[in-house]
C-alpha cells in the first residue's frame, strides 16, 4: 500500500512540474496545487496551456489527452481535477 501512495506523490509532483512549465507559475502557485485542485475553475489553465499539456503527458506517459478530453461532457470538463490527471497517469 506504501508503494501506491509513493507512486501517486510522485505522479502528482511531476504533474505539478509540468503544469509550471506550461504555465510559466511560480514556486508558491505550484505549491498551491492539490490533487482536488481544478483544471479550470482552480488553476485556470487556457487552451493553450492545456495543449502544452497534452503534449507533455503525451511525451512522458504516451497519454492521448486530447481524446480523453473529447470523452467527456462539459461537466465532466469543468470538473476535471487534478487527481483526475494522475489517476490517467497512473494507468498508463
């Protein structure tokens, strides 16, 4: 069970160093970032850095963001979360 919580600590800090990257953020906003923080309504990333990220994830986890992204309703779009990103990473 220690190993999953280390796998997930991990999954979470090297997504917060992505989303730095592709936001340009400081230190203090990515130590804001929380497994519940949103994609939009908390982080407010733009489309861009949305891309940004998708190339990212794409890169380092072979995950298709973009057609995980069309999977989803608008609600499911507003809610995404952070959590939702490292459990994506997590499977792949």
């Amino acid at each position: 069970m220690a190993l999953v919580g280390y796998r997930h600590g991990m999954l979470l800090g090297e997504l917060a160093a992505m989303l730095r990257e592709v936001t340009g953020a400081d230190a203090a906003w990515v130590a804001s970032v929380t497994p519940d923080s949103r994609l939009d309504g908390d982080l407010w990333l733009d489309s861009v850095e949305l891309a940004a990220l998708g190339t990212l994830l794409r890169e380092r986890y072979r995950i298709d963001l973009p057609a995980y992204l069309a999977g989803l309703d608008l609600d499911q779009l507003i809610e995404l979360r952070v959590k939702d990103l490292v459990a994506l990473a997590g499977t792949a």
